[in-house]
C-alpha cells in the first residue's frame, strides 16, 4: 500500500539500481530485470448478497521468471495498488533466487476490503480472479499463495474453481492451501521460524549467546508469534510488540519488561493480531505509543507488521544498545534509514532474506502437492532451517568478502543468479 508518498515500486526500483550498478550490468540484463516481464489488469464482476453487482479490480504481475514458474500471495486490499504488487512481485524474484529455490517472482491484488464483504462474494471475488487468470498461472508457470488478508479457505476456492476450469486435479496450482487439502505442515510457523533461524545465525556471526538478548517487534500477527515462539525457545527475551487497534485507528506498543509470555498474551489477541489494551494493562503491561517499539533499549528489533516503517526521520532514534534488525515484514526500511543503520554499524537481516522462510516452505508445499506425499512437520522444517542457513551463510560470507551491507549482498547474490538465468536462456 501506498502511505503518503511512499511508492513500493520506486524503492524497489531504485535498491535494484544501485546494485546493477554495483554489478555493473549492462543496459539490456537492467530493462529486462527492473520492469516486470508481464502484467494483468482485469475486471471481476461479483453479484452482491443485496442483489446489486460491483466490479472488482484485479491485478497478476510476472516480474521475472527466468529461473522458474513465478510464485507469490495474492492480496486483497482496499488501497491495492498496482506499483505495489509490482514492488512485491520483484522482491519475490529476489527472494526465491537468495534462498536458492527454482522458481521466480510474481504477486497479485484485489482492491476489494473483506471486512465489508461477505464469505459469499469473497468466495466470488476468488473465483472470479482464477476465472480472469486461468490460462496465465497454473503449477508450470505461475503459483499464487495467501498474503495480505487472504486464506487458507480462499486459495481452497481458487483452486476448485481451476480444476473445473482445467478438468483435472491440479493441486500444484496454488499454495497455503489447508493442511489435509493440499497443504504443507510447518507452513504456518514457516516464515516466522525463518526469520529467527537467521538471527539465530547473525547473533553466531556476533558471538553473543541468544539466551543474553532482548527483543522488541512491530507487529504480533502470523510471523511475529511465530517468531517470538522459536526466539523465546533459543532463550532470548520479547520485551515490547506493538500492534494496530481497530477501534482506535492507531497502533500502540506493548511493553513488560520482564518478558512477553507468548501463550498468555495470544490468549488477548484477535485473529488479525491486535492485541486488547484493557485486558493487556491488567497483565502488567506499559501501553505505549505505537512507534515506540522502535527506540526500545534491546539487542534486536524484528519489524514484522508493513511496510516503510524505519525511515529517515526515525531510525536515528534507533536505541545504541541494538546490534541486530531481522526484517520479518516486506520493504519495513526506507532506503534513507539503510544509511543510518549501516553507519550505527547494526547488522541487517534484509527482509527479502529473513522472511523467505515463506516462499521456502510454499515450495515445499509445492513439490508434495504434484506428488500427492505429504511429509512430517519436522521433515519440513528441518529443510526449511537448512535452507534458510544456508541462504544467511552465503550473503553473509559475501558480505564480509567485498565488505558490503546485508541489504546489498544479498542483492548482488540474488540479481546476479537471475541475471545469469536470463543470459543463460539467451534473453539478453
Ligand atoms: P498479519 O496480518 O498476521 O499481522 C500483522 C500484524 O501487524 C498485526 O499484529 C497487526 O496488528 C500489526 N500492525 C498492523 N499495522 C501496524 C502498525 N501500524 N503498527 C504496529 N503494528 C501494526 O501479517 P503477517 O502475515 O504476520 O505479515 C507481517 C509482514 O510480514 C507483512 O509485511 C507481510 O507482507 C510480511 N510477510 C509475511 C509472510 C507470511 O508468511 N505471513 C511471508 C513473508 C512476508
């Protein structure tokens, strides 16, 4: 989403450009790499339960996929915007390239709020979406997912609706499907446990034992508990969340210095990630404002709510005490705030590293749906981790080598495998 001024795209854009330029690309690999390859723009026409019929924009952008077929969430918003999913659908690229897994990067949107819509006409607006898209996704060229304010029970209906299209069971279609329906264990602690499988190897990287370290998120939905679960396992301590309030338009941080207790705190929070502010108080915790999260004196932060949240009016509040930010959400640090970061000397676990924990495991789940094998959940996660270690040990090494920023290295690893993809294909 677009807050303010703030253009996804032209971020995205403009952390490609000084890579390429880094790598110094020539102009052909540059025009191919920082426009996506395809975009679809389409009408979903959706009989309302009040008998009226809206027309719902929809959006399928197929940023690159040299590589493999293109993979990413479908989302469902009421300021969608298309340089957003364009933005989304090249970190995608990134993403899968840095983790080392054969697909590329897409991304889709419905400017539609489901919290104004009923389960009927969500159930049309998915249908309806695969309806427009059918020929152009598909298990062998572009593989949609859940993402913002989408589900399981969503990509259930997309997926029925393409096999009726298709005539076949084609359950590689489309990932984040329920468990039992096509979907993959682990996949729920999947991008969260990614995050901290990282930090866990960035704090190795720092010689400081998890179990001295203190904590502070942005943010207590699917990836920020998840995180906190695995985190507070390693032994290390969540002192502030913070997360949005409905009621009150605004976000508040929560804070206990004596540590979050992740069961009792999820025991007051609704299925969106808001947390109760009255209930949360009786519990011992300071209520805050919501950007205090950020200043809070902890080794490290996870921003892990949206996006644009560390810029360069605040990160120079950034506590001295913090050696390490995992960026579990997409894009939560401005290009400005990189300089501030890379100056204090914090460590950065960019986002599109930290958080492919997701896409790795949507793989996964990939590959057993076009098998029809299922695995345990400790066989997913225990490749998830590898994974994951591996894709942190690269960049890192990278890093250190040539004496680059997290953020860079990891895009020099990721640009250079796709640009090498596109010229190996004969494309550029
Ligand atoms: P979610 O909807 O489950 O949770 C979002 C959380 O952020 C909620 O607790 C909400 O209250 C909070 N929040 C919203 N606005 C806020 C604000 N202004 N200040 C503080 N808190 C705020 O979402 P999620 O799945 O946990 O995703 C979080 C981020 O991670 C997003 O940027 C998403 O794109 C990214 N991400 C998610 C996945 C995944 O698998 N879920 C994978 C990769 C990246």
């Amino acid at each position: 989403m677009s807050s303010g001024d703030f253009n996804a795209f032209e971020m995205a854009q403009a952390q490609f450009d000084k890579v390429a330029e880094l790598l110094n690309l020539d102009n052909g690999t540059r025009e191919v790499l920082r426009i996506p390859l395809r975009e679809y723009h389409f009408s979903i026409p959706v009989h309302m339960d009040d008998g009226t019929t809206e027309v719902f924009r929809g959006f399928r952008v197929q940023h690159n996929d040299a590589k493999g077929p293109c993979k990413g969430g479908i989302r469902f918003h009421p300021q969608e915007t298309v340089d957003t999913v364009r933005a989304l659908s090249m970190w995608m690229t990134w993403k899968c390239a840095v983790v080392n897994i054969p697909l590329g990067g897409g991304k889709g949107g419905v400017i539609c709020d489901p919290h104004n819509l009923s389960m009927n006409e969500q159930q049309q607006i998915c249908r309806g979406y695969v309806r427009q898209m059918a020929k152009n996704v598909g298990p062998i060229n572009d593989v949609p997912a859940p993402d913002v304010m989408t589900s399981a029970q969503h990509m259930l209906w997309m997926l029925d609706e393409y096999e009726v299209i298709h005539g076949s069971k084609n359950p590689g279609f489309i990932t984040g499907k329920p468990v039992g329906m096509g979907g993959s264990l682990g996949r729920k602690e999947a991008t969260g446990y990614g995050v901290i499988y990282t930090v866990r190897e960035a704090l190795k990287e720092l010689k400081i034992d998890p179990k001295d370290t203190t904590a502070s998120f942005q943010g207590f939905g699917n990836v920020a508990q998840h995180a906190i679960e695995l985190y507070t396992q390693l032994g290390g301590k969540v002192i502030c969340v913070s997360s949005w309030d409905q009621e009150d338009q605004t976000s508040y941080s929560f804070k206990r210095e004596t540590g979050v207790d992740l069961p009792e705190l999820l025991t007051i929070t609704n299925k969106f990630g808001g947390i109760d502010k009255a209930k949360a108080k009786e519990l011992g915790y300071e209520i805050l404002p919501g950007d205090e999260w950020l200043v809070q004196e902890v080794d490290i932060l996870v921003p892990a709510a949206l996006e644009n949240q560390i810029r360069g009016d605040n990160a120079e509040k950034i506590s001295p005490k913090v050696k390490l930010i995992a960026e579990g959400a997409n894009g939560p640090t401005a290009p400005e705030a990189d300089a501030i970061i890379e100056k204090k000397g914090i460590f950065l676990v960019p986002d599109f590293l930290a958080n492919a924990g997701g896409v790795t495991c949507s793989y996964f789940e990939q590959v057993q749906s076009n098998m029809n094998y299922f695995w345990e959940k400790d066989d997913v996660l225990n490749r998830l981790d590898l994974k994951m270690t591996s894709a942190f040990l690269a960049v890192s090494e990278l890093a250190k080598k040539k004496n680059l920023y997290m953020r860079d290295a990891a895009y020099v690893i990721a640009i250079q495998r796709v640009a090498q993809a596109c010229k190996d294909r004969g494309w550029v």
